[in-house]
C-alpha cells in the first residue's frame, strides 16, 4: 500500500494526507452516481450538476473541474464510458460520459 505521508510528517500531514483520500473516494462517488443519473453528460455537465447536487447530498466541496477531471479517472479505471460527438456550435468533438457495467457493479457495492 502506498504511504499517505512519510513517518517524519507532523501528525497533522498523516490526517489532511488520509482526509484527502476520503475526499477524492467521495468525489468518485459522486461523479459516478451522476453519471447514472444523467447519461451522457459532459464534462461541464458533471460540473455544473455535482455544484447543484454538492450542498443537497453533502458531497465534499472542490474546485470547479474537479469532478471532469474525476471522470477522466473513472474512464481510465474502466468504471465511465466517454464517447466523443460532435458539439455543432464550434464543431469540436466534446465527451460525453455513461457508466459502464463495471461500474454499475461498484455503485450497487457502494450502496
């Protein structure tokens, strides 16, 4: 298992250290709930909805991106599916996030 903190830290790094990994779990969580929740979101739409739902569930509070960038994670994990369609406004491809059986699978665990 990785260390959180080196044995020298201030007892105060070992808990910000295991906080943040408490954090991040939540933040997971999160993204991947809304992702069941609303199929196909962007990137700015897992932002915009985990602000509005952030205050609602008690989710943790994190920067603006934060829950795009927890997506790009999911995805690598294989626990979010991102398909990239074509946004007709600027005509730039935009990813669109759907959870995948695996994760479908880690959200009945986590409930």
């Amino acid at each position: 298992m990785k260390k959180l903190a080196r044995k020298t830290d201030p007892l105060a790094s070992h808990a910000a250290a295991e906080s943040a990994v408490l954090t991040l779990k939540q933040v997971r969580f999160a993204v991947l709930w809304l992702a069941f929740r609303f199929p196909n979101s962007t990137g700015k739409e897992l932002n915009d909805n985990y602000r509005v739902f952030q205050s609602r569930l008690g989710w943790p509070v994190v920067d603006g991106d934060s829950p795009r960038k927890r997506a790009s994670e999911l995805t690598r994990d294989g626990y979010l599916d991102r398909v990239e369609q074509e946004q007709a406004r600027n005509n730039r491809p935009v990813g669109h996030y759907t959870i995948t059986e695996r994760g479908a699978k880690a959200m009945e665990n986590w409930t």
